[in-house]
C-alpha cells in the first residue's frame, strides 16, 4: 500500500476515536468502571495494540470511555453530561449512593409540594360559598306509606324551624355550647387539626368518616342535609371551615350552628327545641334548661330522653344518660370559667320536660312500624338517626293496614275482657303484649303489636323486644335438629319423632358422657315437670304435644347444644339472644329472642325449611330516585324440607290434641306451640298456617321502672297460672281468623317419614330400626311407622274443665300443661345468665333469667 494512503498518526491523547475504540475492548478484570485496561487475550502482548498508539494513551482512552458508558447506561448518553430534568436515580454516584436523593432535590419537592398545596387551599377557599342557616331551615319530610302505598304518616322535619338572632340566645346556652362542644371556640381559627388528622387517618383505614370537633365544622357539616360521607365532602366542609373562621364573626357562626342544629323531636335549631322540650321561646331557657339542649347535642339517639332507635337507646338507658351529662354539662361550665360556683348549685334538679308532640303524632300502632323500619333503612344504607331525620325519604313499608288493624283489635279485646287493673290491682297492673305476623312465602312483616303507643308514653317496642325467655316455643329447634344431626343413640343419623325418652317427673339428666349431670349442690340434677304424673316413656311427639320437659332436657344432650343453635340460627334466631348456657334448661327455653324473630324463625318451618330474612321495607326513594339495596332477601335453605314439614307435622298435633288447642278456633290447619316460663314470668303462642307464622307474648314488667324486671303473672286475668295456650293463644287465634278471612284454605305438605328411631337410654322398644327415605335427605331415612300418640291422662280418663279457665275445651286437654318446668327449683346444674344481651332495637335488657317450660 502506498505511503500517501495510509491514515495520518493519530494526535496523543486518542481522541473521540480513541475512546470509541477503548469502549469497545472486551471487558477486562475492572469491567465498566474503566480501572484497568482490557486486554484482547491473556497471553496477548501488554505492551501495544497494534495500530493503537502506546499503552499509556489506550489506558486514559479506556478510562474515559468506560465512565462514559457507565453514564450511557444510566440514562446518559456515553461521553456527555446527565441532560435530564430531575436526576434521579444519580448519574453521578455508583451503588446504592445513587438512590440518596441530593439536598436539591429534597428541597425542591418540599417547596414544590407545599406551592402546589397552598394553591389548591387558596383556589378551594375562595371557591366555597359560605353557609347561610336561613337557606338550611326547611328540613323535608319522610314519608311512610302502607304495603299498599297508600300513606301511612309523615314525620321526620316536620317542625318548623325559625331563625333566631344570637340576641335572642340567652348567654347561659352560648356558655353551655361552647363549654361543651369546644372550649376554644372564641380563639381558634375554625378547625382542628388533630380532629382533621384523626378523620383522616379513620377513612385511610376504611372505617367510618368522622366529623369535625370545633364548633364551626359542626356548623358547616349541619348545612349539608344530604347524608353522603364522602371525602370530597368533608375536604369541602374543611375548605368551608377555614374560610369562616377568618372571615365570620364568632356571634354570627355560633348562631348558625344553634340555629341548624338538631336536638331530637324533629326539633331542628334552638327556637324549635326550646318549644319541643320545655313549651317556651328559646329567650326564655334557663341555664339549667340551656345545659340539658347542649346534653342532648351530644347525640339525639342516645340523650333524648324519649328513647330512641337501637337496644341501647331505651328511654330508662337515654334518660340515665341525659342527666349525667346534663350535670357534666354544668360542672364543665364552672371548670372553664363560664358559670360561678354558686350559680351552679342552684341547679340540683333535673329540668322537666313536657310530653312530646311527635309522640302524639305518632299514637297507636304507628309509632313502633316507623322504628321498626326507621331500624331496617338504617341498618340498609348505613344512616344515623340524625341522617334519617333531616327527611327527604319516601318510605314504603310492609306493613298491611288491615292485617294491623285486626292484630290492635284481638289484643285490645282480649285485654279488655280480662284484665282489670282497677279490680285486681295486685295481680293485673303492668301486663304488657307484644305480637308480630310475617309472611310465610316471603319474610315480611306485615303486622306487629308493640303496645298501647308512644302516645300512653309506651316507647318499648313489645314485639322487637329482647329479653323475655320463649319458654317451650324453643322445644321445635330441639327436635329439628335430633331430625338433622341424629342423637348418641342413633350413630350419626337424624332421628324420628316416635324415638322414646323418659318422662317422669324429677328424673335424673345425664350429661353427653352417659354420666348423671350434676346440680349446684353438687348431687345428679333431676329436671322437673310442671305436672308429678308418671308418663314413663313417651315419643318426642307425645312429649311435645304435652310440653313435658324431661325428655327435651335429655335430649339437647343427646344432640349438642351447639348442634341446636346452629339449627337455630339457620331457622332465623339471633345468635345474640341465645341463652350460653350448656344446660339443661337452655332446651326449655332460657333463650330470648323478639316475637318478629320467633314468628319469622316458625315461618322456616312453614315454608318447608326455606328461611327468608325478616323485612319491614320494600323500598325507598330519596330526590325522586330509588335508592339500592331494598329487594326483598334472598331465600336460604335452612334444613331439608322433610324436616320441616315433620316439625309441621308434630306441632299440628300440639293444636289439635296437645296444649294449643285454643287455636282450633281458627278451623284450617294450623301448627303451633306453647310456651311458658318459670314462676308464669312469660306466655307465648308461636303458630303459623302456610300464609302467615304468628307469634304473641305475654309478660308484666313496670315500664317506668328504671331497672327493668319481669314480675309474676300468676293470677293475671283471675287466672291461677296462666299459660301460652291461654291468653296468647286466644290473641293469636282471633287475629289468625281476621287476616286470613277470605282466603282459600290451604294445607301443609304432608311429610315423608324420616329419620331412625333411636330411643333414649332404657326404653324398651327395639333400637335403633331404620326405614329407607324414598328421597334424597339432610336427614337420614325414616322410619316404617309412627306410634300412636297416648291420650293426655286425665282423672278417670275423661278431660276435665276448671272454673278459673275461661278457655278450657271439655273434648282435650285444655293446655293445662302448658306451664314452666320450674327447673330453677331443682336447682339447674349452671346459673342461667342474670340479664340478657339485647341486639334488637327497642330490646329490654336486664331481665332475670330462670328455668323455662311449656
């Protein structure tokens, strides 16, 4: 090759080519970071690269070009400096150095984060309109309407509100309100940041919105009469807060908030609350009557002393908690300096308050279908009391007009014919009813009795009351679940009602072992009977047709106690009422749900084992649109269907020929049972029909006794003992004939036999025997035939009537064994609890727990 073609000597230092050409050597023992030089092969020559310059200047070529495409690899290109916007991660810094943001940086997003924060507040801020209580003042209606959407009354904001000036606010409710509410109020600028902070942190979580603490959110949340806890909303509401509290004079928020506040009664601002409490203009409360509206401020619900919607909120707990905080109120005062000492001594006695208009307006019947559904939408959409009563909802109930009216009529003329307080004072005072209807196809309620009214100053729902022991009503769950899960005796299969238990009177109960339970005394416990007559063995139809206790008491240990609740359960009974207690007398009865749970749990039975969930609702409609989640309940299949209808099958024999007899009066099938506690403490009938399952209850307790307790109702009505199958089964009867007048006569399926007989320990009859099930079952097969059911026994074998039993019928039994086990006098081998768990609302809490019976 020519001289003059050959490329010119490169100048030292290598150049642009130069580190191109070191990049692109195989990488030696220094890799990328360029400390050493690569070679082209271990034994190659060090010294020079042909056609490379000298080894020196490969060697700074190298260096250079592996810092460049070290920086390449990071996002810069080989060779140049870091062109990026934000450099992060570093391109200047190796390892995990690159990662440690620079002091630029840091700086720079704080500052940009707080610009971008302070602009946002200011644009917020100067977007919100401040509120005006004069714009607020009109809180709408709630409508309620019968099933058949005619109206049934409006309540809920339907109390006018007038605006007063903070002139008109006597000083002594200004300083009740802000010793009460917010002690800083007259110095802060509107908001508190830890109560912001707290609400926050509380939605982060997915738990429920909180509201703000100060006065003035208080003021702005009030302004707001929709119920949608959203976030937009409370950083609005906080936007809104700000801006008033450096814009607005204290006088002109503090007003605001009297005047938009709600006190309960449907009293919305100050000027209605004075008129609903105490019948006077606000100008005219007295410091003592000021501290009892702040009290009430803390929450309607809870402090009204009328009582209110939930089991906590009964008008002996609201009122118990109104005059503590009433007296806190007072005392907080003094503590910062609004009231002298001497001034608050004049206050010793609670404030009277006068008898509620709402109360009038909602009389009768009424009163309770409104809480009762008032509880439904609540519990549906997630509402509080104070949501609910800003109005607005177009509620449509299930509750049928007549259905109601035919309930409100046999109880008032059972009520009238035989209770008489004047001339049995002693025996007939404070007899209080409660009942429920519900429809068997679907689950809704579609008649309660809760008492006389809100206007006889009744507030406790009687038929959503918890609290009262069922008594032998429980004794169907006993059975159905021996049918579903068999016994000891019966090696895992479900059991037939002509299996044979002992039932003599006192005899001894043996534990899930085989070994004698024992009682407090430490001796076997024997489970009485309300009658000493010497049965011997019986089927469990028989012993359910004559509410004897022995064998059920067995029985439950038998099965399990655990296996009884969940059949409970499925059937429609609230886990919260069931009794604790592994005992004997938990098979009797000691359980304490609400008439509505016990007619819904009988309806499972009716319906062939389908449980629906009991529903006062149908829908409701807010701003002209219906709001979701008010379908009727989805059916469940509680238990085979031929248990069931053997359960059916065993309580029509309870009516035609055992202790509900009463109710043949109805004159179309009909099953039912009766069920009566300890010491006559409680009566019930729960029965059904396939259209409608009915229960009624029966007890006496002073509802204007602080603590809550049930009185004996031996000799009400003239009666010595009374039963579920007297009062309550006429109750039930008359009320049966009126709702289903008219309708064609229907009757149960009839049942498929089922399950093994598999006596108790000791009967004589062959055990266990087996007949196949002609169907697929829960249960296991039945049996090949069903024993005849014993006469009642009776002196001389005939019936007979006493004068004291207006409703004896000389052709049976007449219910006359009906009553309680009274096994607290032979002493139950574990305490029964001493007060009941309510989770109803409206729920009696606190009643003493006994033996119960038939």
């Amino acid at each position: 090759m020519s001289e003059h073609r050959r490329k010119p000597q490169q100048p030292e230092g290598g150049g642009r080519a130069a580190a191109r050409r070191a990049a692109q050597q195989r990488p030696g023992r220094g890799g990328a970071s360029g400390r050493d030089v690569p070679t082209a092969s271990p034994s190659g020559p060090y010294a020079e690269e042909p056609g490379h310059g000298s080894r020196a200047e490969a060697r700074r070529a190298a260096g250079r070009g592996g810092r460049g495409a070290a920086r390449a690899g990071r996002g810069a290109p080989a060779g140049r400096p870091d062109k990026r916007f934000i450099n992060y991660p570093r391109s200047d810094k190796d390892g995990w150095k690159r990662f440690v943001p620079s002091w630029k940086l840091v700086g720079g997003t704080a500052l940009g984060f707080f610009a971008i924060i302070t602009a946002g507040a200011g644009i917020g801020i100067a977007s919100v309109d401040t509120p005006d209580a004069n714009k607020t003042a009109q809180a709408q209606n709630n409508v309620y309407y019968w099933a058949d959407d005619t109206q049934m009354v409006a309540t809920g904001g339907s109390m006018n509100r007038q605006i007063v000036p903070i002139g008109k606010i006597p000083r002594s409710m200004q300083n009740a309100v802000i010793a009460a509410e917010n002690e800083s109020f007259e110095s802060d600028k509107g908001v508190d940041p830890m109560g912001i902070a707290r609400a926050v942190w509380n939605m982060a979580k997915g738990g429920s919105t909180q509201g703000g603490s100060t006065i003035t959110q208080q003021y702005v949340k009030n302004t707001y009469l929709d119920s949608d806890q959203t976030l937009k909303r409370k950083v609005t509401e906080l936007f809104i807060s700000i801006k008033l509290g450096v814009t607005e004079e204290k006088n002109t928020i503090l007003a605001g908030y009297l005047n938009t506040a709600y006190y309960g009664r449907d009293a919305y601002g100050i000027q209605a609350a004075a008129r609903a409490y105490f019948g006077k203009d606000c100008q005219d409360l007295t410091p003592s009557e000021g501290a009892f509206l702040a009290a009430v401020l803390k929450g309607p619900n809870l402090y009204n002393p009328d009582g209110g919607i939930g089991s906590a909120a009964t008008p002996e707990a609201n009122t118990q908690r109104a005059k503590q905080r009433w007296a806190w109120v007072l005392d907080r005062e003094v503590t910062v300096g609004r009231m002298q000492q001497s001034e608050r001594q004049q206050y010793k006695d609670f404030p009277k308050i006068i008898e509620s208009e709402q109360a009038r307006n909602m009389s009768g019947q009424i009163g309770y279908m409104v809480d009762t559904a008032k509880a439904y939408v609540m519990k549906a959409k997630g509402l509080t009391v104070e949501d609910l009563a800003k109005g607005g909802y177009q509620i449509h109930t299930t509750f049928d007009k007549p259905k109601v009216d035919a309930l409100v009529k046999s109880v008032e003329e059972t009520r009238d014919k035989l209770i008489d307080e004047k001339k049995r004072p002693e025996t007939d005072t404070f007899v209080q009813f409660g009942a429920a209807s519900v429809d068997v196809k679907t689950g809704a309620l579609v008649a309660l009795y809760g008492g006389p009214g809100f206007d006889k100053k009744h507030f406790n729902n009687n038929a959503n009351t918890t609290g009262v022991q069922v008594g032998s009503t429980w004794k169907p769950f006993v059975l159905a679940a021996a049918m579903q899960y068999g016994t000891q005796n019966s090696k895992g299969s479900g059991i037939s009602p002509d299996s044979k238990y002992m039932a003599n009177d006192l005899t001894v109960i043996n534990n899930r072992e085989g070994k004698p339970l024992r009682g407090k005394d430490g001796k076997p416990f024997k489970q009485k009977n309300e009658s000493p007559t010497a049965y011997g063995y019986v089927t469990l139809n028989e012993a359910m047709e004559k509410s004897i206790n022995v064998p059920f008491a067995q029985l439950v240990f038998d099965v399990g106690h655990d296996k009884v609740r969940s059949v409970a359960q499925a059937a429609g009974i609230l886990p919260e009422s069931f009794d604790p207690n592994d005992n004997a007398s938990f098979a009797l009865g000691t359980s304490t749900p609400s008439a509505i749970r016990m007619a819904d749990s009988y309806a499972t039975f009716a319906a062939s084992g389908t449980h629906h969930e009991p529903y006062s609702v149908r829908s409701v409609q807010k701003d002209g649109k219906d709001l979701p989640g008010f379908e009727a309940p989805k059916a469940q299949q509680a238990m085979d269907n031929s248990i069931a209808d053997n359960v059916t099958k065993v309580l029509r024999n309870v009516v035609e020929n055992g202790t509900g007899t009463k109710a043949k009066k109805l004159g179309r099938p009909a099953a039912g049972k009766t069920g009566t506690t300890d010491e006559n403490m409680s009566a019930w009938f729960v029965g059904y029909t396939p259209e409608l399952s009915t229960s009624v209850t029966l007890f006496r307790s002073d509802p204007s006794a602080e603590k809550k307790e049930l009185i004996s109702m031996k000799g009400v009505g003239d009666i010595p003992s009374l039963h579920g199958g007297d009062i309550p089964a006429e109750i039930w009867t008359k009320y049966m004939q009126a709702a289903l007048n008219g309708l064609p006569e229907k009757d149960f399926p009839e049942p498929e036999k089922i399950g093994v007989i598999a006596d108790g320990a000791g009967a004589p009859s062959p055990s266990p025997s087996m007949v196949p099930s002609p169907t697929p079952s829960a249960v296991s097969p039945p049996p090949s035939a069903e024993t005849p059911v014993s006469p009642s026994p009776t002196k001389g074998g005939k019936p007979s009537c006493k004068p004291w039993d207006l409703y004896c019928d000389p052709s049976s039994d007449g219910g006359t064994n009906s009553g309680s086990t009274n096994s607290g006098a032979s002493g139950s081998p574990s305490p029964t609890p001493t007060s009941t768990k309510t989770g109803k609302p409206g729920g009696l809490s606190g009643f003493p727990a006994g033996g119960a019976g038939g």
